[in-house]
C-alpha cells in the first residue's frame, strides 16, 4: 500500500518539463525566400525596381533605382501568419531620404504585425491593416524615440482604456541614424504586446482591434462575421522612403 502511495509521487517528480520552444531564423542572411513583397500601385510579388533587397547578411530596403519617392510604400511579408510569439531583430537606419517623401517620413520604418494577409490588399493601398513597431531614428523634424506603436486600421487598449490615437509614443532613448539597434516584440496568449529595445521594455499594450471606423479595416471586419477582436496576421517589414536594413531576424513561438 505503501509503494503504490509514493508511485504517483515518483512519476511527479521524474516528469520532465515540457521544452521551450527555440528561437529560429526566418531570414537565411542570403535570400528573400519565405518573404513576399507587395508594393502600393503594384501586384502581390511585383518588386522590379528591386526595392527589398539582401546585402551583407541583410535585408536592404533600397532606393538605388527610385529618383525620388511617388507613393511606393513597400511591405515585405514572411509567409506565414502568427498569434503568440516573440520575435527579435536588429535594424539600421542609413543614409538619406528620398526626394520627394513627406515631412512624417523621414528616418522612418517599421514591422507591421497582426496584418491581413498581402493578397487582400488593395493595389494602391498605402499600409496593411495592422499594428506597427515603429522604427524612427534622428535627425529628423520630429526629435522622437524609436519602437512606438502606430496603428493603420486598428486600436489597442493602452494604460487600461480604449486609445484611438494613430500612434503612441514609446520610452527609448533617441537613436541616431546609422547604428544598429536590437529591437524585440512581446505577443502574448492573453493578447498583451510588449516592446523592448536593446533588451529594455519600452511599450505595453494590449487588446488589440479592427477599426470599424476604418475603410480598409471594415471588409475584412465583414470577412470575419463582425469580429474586432485582433489577435493573430502576418508580420511585414515596411519600406516608407528612407533606406533600412533588417538582420539576424529570430522568431520564438509562444502558442
């Protein structure tokens, strides 16, 4: 009677954990597989001008072969869309903006996550819907900090209410154009959405949403049977008219 007491016990205490998922790469360094491109006035995949390129272990958003800026706001898709994860990278700004671009982008990027897909966008469509991580860096005629929160045809809940602000602002540091910077993104199961940079926590949010007041948000609002609820899309690497570079890009999944 004695051993079958302590047998529940025993299995207990040699159960091992369950692993923690690994961090893996979803850029090689070398090629653009796995990534989609849609870029405003052009078809899913069109990219001709060689707009998102791979360099030195990089992907290069490049302007070599654009005079100047005409609304040719770039998104580079990863192929698969996420719900919970963690996802880290590292970034420069560098370089001068292209003619042409308005007073907001200048030094200006971003990752777009919790996307619509690339395919439902419209061809001249500017932004996907989304939530992005804003990457900014000075100078530029706006001194702010890098890693805030912008949100294209979304809400989220900030500092527990509902904020309808286009963008929030984050608490990092000003960072100059041309170094690199770490940046990490926080989704968790319970729809709470942290960033950090360089290892530090800079923003935190939560519950995010589509934007019945949006018209680019309300179709895929139909889509869903008249679900806001925002808690899964795809991410994107964005092109806003300022050359960046995105490297050693690592994805942990947390669902």
């Amino acid at each position: 009677m004695r051993f079958l007491m302590l047998l529940p016990m025993m299995l207990l205490l040699g159960a091992s954990p369950a692993p923690e998922n690994e961090w893996e790469p979803i850029f090689d360094g070398e090629t653009l597989a796995g990534w989609t491109p849609k870029i405003t006035g052009r078809a899913v995949g069109e990219d001709p001008l060689h707009m998102f390129t791979v360099q030195d272990g990089a992907i290069r958003v490049s302007y070599a072969n654009y005079p100047k800026f005409e609304g040719e706001f770039g998104h580079l898709f990863w192929k698969a869309p996420l719900g919970a994860y963690r996802i880290r990278f590292e970034y420069r700004l560098f370089g001068e903006s292209l003619p042409g671009i308005q007073t907001w982008q200048h030094s200006n990027s971003g990752l777009m996550f919790h996307s619509q897909a690339p395919e439902t966008m419209r061809r001249d469509q500017q932004f996907p819907v989304s939530l992005e991580l804003q990457i900014l860096g000075i100078p530029r005629p706006a001194q702010e900090p890098t890693a805030n929160l912008c949100t294209p045809g979304t809400t989220v809940e900030f500092e527990g209410q509902r904020d309808l602000r286009h963008c929030i602002l984050s608490s990092s540091p000003l960072l100059p154009v041309g170094s690199w910077t770490r940046v990490e993104l926080e989704v968790l199961p319970t729809g709470e959405i942290t960033h950090f940079v360089d290892g530090e926590p800079v923003l935190h949010y939560a519950a995010a949403e589509l934007d019945p007041e949006d018209s680019d948000a309300r179709p895929l609002i139909a889509a869903a049977g008249g679900k806001v609820e925002l808690n899964q899309g795809y991410i994107a690497l964005q092109s806003e008219g300022h050359q960046i570079e995105f490297r050693n890009i690592e994805l942990k999944r947390l669902d």
